[in-house]
C-alpha cells in the first residue's frame, strides 16, 4: 500500500506500519516490520484481551469485585474503577467517571495473577501471545504499560480482533461496546470528551473530537495509541486494521500526522 510510505515523513527515527484486512491477510507493511518497539499503552489491549481469555475460562468474572470498593474487573477494564492515573489512590466512585488508569491495569493484571495461580505476564503469553505466534512479544513490567512487540506480531493480534480465534465472537462484541455510555472524561493528549466512550480495554471513537484515528474513520473504529509513538486500530466499517509502531515518544508531531495517515490508508483502501 503507497499510503504506509507516508511514514518516512514522519519526524522519527525508526517506524514500521501495516495493514490488516479482515480476514486476516496483510493488505500492505513498510519499514522494519520485525523490530521491536516499547508499546506504551498499546499493552493495554493485550493485557484485556488476556482478562478476556481468564474471564472465558472461568478464572474470573467480569462483574466480581476487583480493585476499590464498588469495582468489578468490568470497571478496571473500562477506566471507571475510580483510580487515579498513575497512582493507587481512589479519585471517585466507581462507574460515575472515565478516569484513565494505569493504575487499574496494574490491579488487574494482580487480580489475574491471584486467581489463576500465574504471574500476569506468564498468563499473557500463555494466553494471547503463544497462541497467535506472537514470539517477539513480552511484557516486562505493568500491564498497563510495559509491553514490546513488533509490527508482524501486532498484525497477528489485529487479525484476531477481527476474526476471533481465541474469545467467542459475543466477548470481543462485548468489548467493543461502549461501556458504561455518557461518560466524561479526558482522553489523554486530545483533552476532555463528551462523552469519551470505552470498551473493556479498548477505546471507541464513536464522534471524539480531537482524536488519533483519522476524519474519515467509522464511529466503529476502536483500538488504542501508546505515549511511546504507537498505536492500533480497527475500523470495522472499512473492514481492516492499521499498526503503526514508532521510536519516538507521543507528542504534537503525532497529533499532525496520524490522522491524515489514517485518511489516506483508508482512501486507498476504500479504492
């Protein structure tokens, strides 16, 4: 695809991007496809989908207790847990904001653990990466944050998240809905969203604005963008996915230039 060539004007050092129809076969790739790349919150749809996994095989429940009084796996999974940021202090009741959390990643991935008898990151692999061949894969550290992964193997996992192998079609609908509707709160780097609408561990554009996906990109279109220059996402609607993985960390520069990347991906894919 011509259109993944426009990352060799972007202002980084290293980036590789590709896309992923829906039923699983690359449309196109470019740069180094097989180098790995801190993910930043890109792990976070791994993590989730790993909970997915625990909560199909009867490890786990989605609406059981986890994290601060009220939560349930369902409201760490979503950001409504009520945990602050970057901390593990309690910033409101569960359910009643969209409060981004990596702190809730991290109770979760601890909740996981505890129940299955693995450590999260032992679980992941077991889970998610080992199955789908994602063997340049690993979590180091929170599951809120700390994964590496490489183009190739990404586009493994967005195959999946269009064509599920590893979850019954009805829980990656599930997670693909808005939970919890009309909540506000800030999607970090674009500021406050009315509502700023979540899965369980992955984002949903519906109508944000600003936003990292692109001006043409469906209401459908979920995924997630990393703080390390990375993100994934899904546009249902244009039937494909995108990766794109880059070393330099989240800032204006990507603010310009993902979104009329993602139109043109979607233009050509569209012709």
């Amino acid at each position: 695809m011509e259109s993944l060539r426009i990352v060799e004007n972007w202002p980084v050092t290293t980036a590789a991007a590709a896309v992923v129809r829906a039923d699983g076969t690359t449309a196109g790739s470019h740069g180094p496809v097989d180098h790995p790349f801190p993910l930043a919150s890109v792990t976070k749809p791994l993590a989730a989908y790993a909970a997915l996994v625990a909560y199909e095989e009867g490890a786990i429940e989605l609406d059981e207790p986890a994290g601060p009084e009220g939560s349930t796996v369902r409201h760490l999974l979503a950001h409504t847990s009520g945990l602050a940021f970057d901390e593990h202090r309690v910033m409101g009741p569960p359910g009643q904001r969209r409060l981004y959390s990596n702190a809730g990643f991290e109770v979760l991935g601890d909740h996981i653990a505890k129940a299955t008898g693995i450590p999260f990151a032992e679980y992941l692999h077991q889970a998610v990466f080992e199955p789908l061949g994602m063997e340049s894969s690993v979590l180091h550290g929170s599951p809120a944050k700390d994964g590496v992964s490489t183009v190739s193997d990404l586009t493994r996992f967005a195959a999946e998240l269009q064509a599920p192998r590893l979850l019954d079609l009805r829980t990656v609908a599930e997670a693909t809905a808005v939970v919890h509707p009309g909540l506000k709160g800030v999607l970090p780097g674009y500021g406050h969203q009315s509502p700023n609408d979540w899965g369980l561990g992955l984002e949903i554009r519906d109508g944000k604005s600003p936003h990292w996906t692109g001006h043409t990109s469906s209401p459908r279109t979920f995924g997630h963008f990393g703080q390390s220059g990375t993100f994934l996402w899904v546009d249902p609607d244009a039937r494909a996915a995108c990766v794109a993985l880059t070393d330099r960390a989240f800032g204006p520069w990507a603010v310009e230039a993902w979104t009329p990347f993602t139109d043109a991906v979607l233009a050509e894919l569209r012709s």
